[in-house]
C-alpha cells in the first residue's frame, strides 16, 4: 500500500476521533478561560499537551497559582500511563519506523488513536498514524479555542452531554475487538469491575486516579500476557 494511501486511511479513522476531541475541549477550554488563559494560549497547549485529564489539571493549576516545578510534577503524574502505551505502540509500529518518526508520533499517543493502532491486526505504519493525527490534533487544539471563546454561553447541561461523547467513542474502538476474542473481553470486564472497585474501596479510593490508572494498567497487562501470552511468527521475530 503506497503512503498517501496508507496516509488517507489513518485521516479517515481520525475524523470520528477528531470529532470526539472537539466535543471534548470545549469543557477544556472553558476551564482554560477560567484560569485567564487566551483562546491562542489554550489552543497552543492543545496543541502541544494532547492529554484531556493532564490539560485539565493544568489549567487547574495555573488558575490556582501553582509554581512551574509543582505544574511540571503533577503533569508527570497525570500523564505517566503515555509511557506504559508508548512502550506497547513502539512495538505495533512497522520496524521501517525510524527514530524521528517515532518521536513524532510520540506528540500524540492518545487512549483513541492508540486503541485503534493496536486493533489493527497488523504492523502499523507511520504514516496511517500521521493521518489519524493530521485530523485529530488540530480538532482537539480548535475545540479548546472555542470553549475559551464561546463556550461560556452554552448551558452546564450541553457542555456536560459534550464530554460524554468521547468515552462513547473509546468504546467504540475496543467492543469491536472484544466481540472478536473472548480473552480480551474478559480482561476489559475484569478492567471495568476493577477500577470501579477502586472507587469506593476505602484508602484505596483515595489514590489520585492517574496513580490508580498506571496501578491497574501494569497488574492487568502482566497477569494478562502471563497467562494468555501472545504468538510471535517466526518470520516476524527475524524483521
């Protein structure tokens, strides 16, 4: 498959994530309107920051003041799960995939576009990756300018109905793959009870939900590929 091909049809997987990111940033940007950001201030750290929950507490804190080595901490905090999904990604990628490439896609390993690489039964190449972001980003970054320009007017209700969308988009990406194997919608059900067992388990509920998010990604994942290890053919061993 030729690259503009391959390219096309990571943008036309990138559409509904792109939509799903622009519903979401506009509560993004309000956040950011409230913390006395400018709609180009905002739209740039989207731009730069595409993580919902690691803008958010940003945001969040600049409003509260916050020194820049408190920022910078609670946004590795926030974010650290990027890295477990950057080591599960780096191995999707086609072994062609050189460094710069892999830094570029770095700038965008979101929960959307990596469930929908490692769906892919096959190796990903980068630019199918490029084309997902060629849509998505600039959805995510022009959403968040809006919400600091506009969204103020609309209602809580809307800017809430708004949110939701994306979480529906995500379970979009992963039934699919569940309907098909039995093994991975057993590890989503046992993910789903989990974390919800993490929020009324007493000093448990208590662990800051990035914290939670890495806990439960790292014990899942390990007992999960003990116990249903994945077959690696011979010939991709020796790409």
């Amino acid at each position: 498959m030729n690259k503009k091909l391959t390219f096309l049809n990571g943008a036309k997987i990138g559409i509904p994530i792109g939509l799903g990111y622009f519903a979401v940033a506009f509560s993004l940007g309000i956040s950011a309107k409230n913390a006395g950001l400018t709609a180009l201030q905002a739209g740039f750290a989207s731009l730069l920051l595409n993580a919902s929950a690691g803008e958010y507490a940003l945001f969040t804190l600049i409003a509260s003041g916050a020194g820049y080595l408190e920022v910078a901490i609670m946004e590795l905090v926030a974010n650290a799960r990027y890295l477990l999904m950057s080591c599960a990604l780096s191995q999707k990628l086609s072994p062609k995939t050189k460094l710069p490439q892999r830094l570029l896609i770095g700038v965008a390993v979101t929960d959307e576009m990596f469930g929908a690489s490692i769906a892919r039964p096959e190796k990903v190449s980068h630019w199918y990756y490029f084309g997902m972001m060629a849509v998505a980003v600039p959805c995510w970054s022009l959403g968040t300018v809006l919400g600091v320009a506009v969204g103020s007017i609309l209602p809580p209700l809307a800017v809430a109905a708004l949110s939701v969308s994306l979480y529906g988009m995500f379970m979009a990406i992963i039934v699919p793959e569940a309907k098909r194997n039995l093994i991975i919608m057993g590890v989503i059900a046992i993910s789903f009870i989990l974390s919800f067992l993490t929020t009324v388990i007493p000093f448990i509920k208590n662990i800051p939900n990035g914290t939670m998010i890495i806990i439960l990604t790292v014990a899942i994942s390990t007992v999960a590929a003990l116990l249903f290890p994945v077959k690696v053919e011979e010939d991709e061993c020796n790409e």
